[in-house]
C-alpha cells in the first residue's frame, strides 16, 4: 500500500508541471504522413516510399508585462519518414517565426513561413502535401524567407486581413531589390466555420510559372486568388481561381480547382481538378484526384488516392497510386 502511495506522488510530482507547461509553455506537435506510392512518368514507372512533408515543431506564447499583449513563436521543421534526410538536411526548415500578439490591435511576426497568398487557398485542396497537391500545376505555392506579417484580430469572430512584406536585401550596384518592401503579399480571409472565402493577392513575389515563361529561377510574379469553400452537413465544396503573370516578362497563367469530399462516419472521400492554361504558349497543365480517408481515431488516419498530372500538347504525364497513413501527435 505504501509502495502504491509513494509511485501516487511521484507521478503526481512530473504530471503537474507537464501540465502547468502545457496551458503557459511550448506546445511539441508534429505528424508523420507516409505513403507506398506507384508512380509512373508516362515512360517508365517504379514504387516509392514517401514521407509527405511529415514534421515535428514547437510553438506557444509568453505573456508580457504589458496588458493584453503576448509573444508568439514557432519553430517547425520537415522530417523524412522514408530515408531520414531531405536534400542532405536531417531537419529542414519550413515556418518558423517570432512576433507579438496583442488582443486589440492584432499580431505581428517575423520570420520565414508560408505567404498570406498561399495559406488563402485554406482547405480547397483535398490532396495537400501528396502528388495531387495544387502546387504541381499553378504558382503561388510559397513559403517566404525574411517576412514581416500584420494580421488584423478576427472582426465579427470571421472576418481577418494579412499583410506581408519581404525586403529584396540586395547590396549589389545598381540593383533594385534593395527597398523595405521588394515583395508584398495580401489577403482577406472570411471564415466562420460553414462558409470559408479569401481574395488574396502577390506583388513580385519570386517564383516562376507551371506553364508559360522561361521558368528560370528566380523570376518575379503578380498573383490574384480567389477562393471559395462550405461545409454544409456531410459534404465539402470548393473552388479556387487564379491569374498569375511576370513582372518583367510576358508570360501568364490562368488556373482554376473545384474540389468536393463527402464524410460518412468514419470514412471521407473526396475528388479534385484543376487546370493551367498558359496564355503564350496555349498549353493546358491539368490535375485530377480521387481518394479516400479512414479515420481510425481523432489524430490518425490511412487512406488511398491516385492522381493525375498531365500536359494538353507536350510529353508530359505523371500517374501516381498510393495508401498511406498520417499520424498527428501534441503535448
């Protein structure tokens, strides 16, 4: 009994800092997404094992002795399930920032993270980190190194405006991208629960065009979206469209994605397409997607897809199948 007693105490004695940690300090969450794919490049085809963008991170806030104000961080990285390193890196970076929220005036952070452009398309994109994703035929996909971001406090509960700047911090003679501003990235973003919509919109922003363009690196692009959502009782619609152009050059893109998902108890099943039509080179990059999710609980899940990626004129077509699971874990 007094053995009993005593393993009572000292767990009491580590679980009650862990949760004092919890409600005030970092948060520790991650998860890990892996798929056995089959993909085939219209040539030739072979198995993969993919770790789609599994990741592990820190975030939390600190309050301050200033009245309604708290710091904000995040530190969140890219981990490979499958061989342990992505392009040489154990760890690679992907939003990580420092900032301050303030319950009146809103949050400002600093850091590198993924643009207001990017994250308007909310959840629009049925297939997101896996070869369905939209980012595999339209621009506009990006995570932004040296960002300073304001977002309003929610108005109405629903209503939320981010504005993003990216110095160009170009020393060089003579270059341009040298200012407080060389790059900007907007949106307006309505969400309360059932209905989601955002205008978004990206000034010169580095990136380059999935079908019209030279495609070098480092090109400079304007970018409108427009996106659209409602989760009414058992379904999910979406839609989203965009008009993407060079800054210096000619080419432009015009893409659009309709996607919808039926829940039923534990399983979801969803669909996608999308297509990029380039305005030079009349070339048509399109996207179709299908698959479904298994719940087995409320942070895991397996699932099977297969996804098509193909040009209407060139060579070029990428067929994948897959079944995975993703596992989501915080403490």
């Amino acid at each position: 009994m007094k053995k009993q007693l005593l393993a009572l105490a000292i767990g009491s004695m580590v679980v009650a800092p862990s949760m004092a940690l919890a409600e005030k300090g970092p948060i520790v969450y991650g998860k890990v997404n892996v798929s056995y794919e089959n993909q085939d490049d219209g040539t030739e085809d072979a198995w993969f094992l993919e770790s789609n963008a599994s990741r592990v991170g820190v975030k939390g806030e600190l309050d301050l002795d200033v009245d309604k104000l708290k710091a904000v961080y995040q530190a969140e990285f890219e981990i490979s399930v499958d061989d342990g390193e992505k392009d040489g890196e154990t760890f690679s970076q992907r939003n990580i920032y420092g900032g301050f929220a303030h319950e009146t005036y809103g949050t400002l952070i600093a850091g590198k993270f993924d643009s207001p452009l990017k994250k308007a398309q909310g959840d629009v994109d049925q297939f997101n980190d896996l070869q369905g994703d939209i980012k595999n035929i339209m621009a506009g996909e990006n995570r932004e190194d040296n960002v300073v971001q304001y977002s309003t406090p929610s108005l109405a509960d629903a209503l939320k405006l981010n504005v993003a700047v990216i110095p160009g911090e170009e020393q060089d003679e003579g270059s341009e991208n040298n200012g407080v501003a060389d790059a900007v990235s907007t949106s307006l973003v309505f969400d309360n629960g059932t209905f989601y919509g955002s205008l978004a919109y990206d000034s010169e922003i580095e990136d380059k065009l999935k079908v019209d363009g030279s495609g070098i690196a480092g090109d400079r692009l304007n970018i409108l979206r427009a996106t659209g959502m409602a989760r009414i009782d058992i379904f999910e619609v979406g839609a989203l469209y965009q008009m993407a152009e060079e800054d210096q050059g000619e080419g432009e893109d015009t893409s659009f994605l309709v996607s919808g998902a039926v829940n039923l108890a534990r399983w979801k099943l969803k669909a996608q397409y999308g297509m990029t039509e380039a305005d030079i080179r009349d070339e048509e990059l399109s996207l179709m997607a299908v698959g479904a999710d298994y719940k087995l609980a409320k942070k895991s899940k397996v699932y099977a897809y297969y996804s098509q990626v193909e040009e209407d004129k060139g060579d070029f077509e990428d067929t994948t199948f897959g079944v995975g699971f993703e596992h989501k874990f915080s403490m």
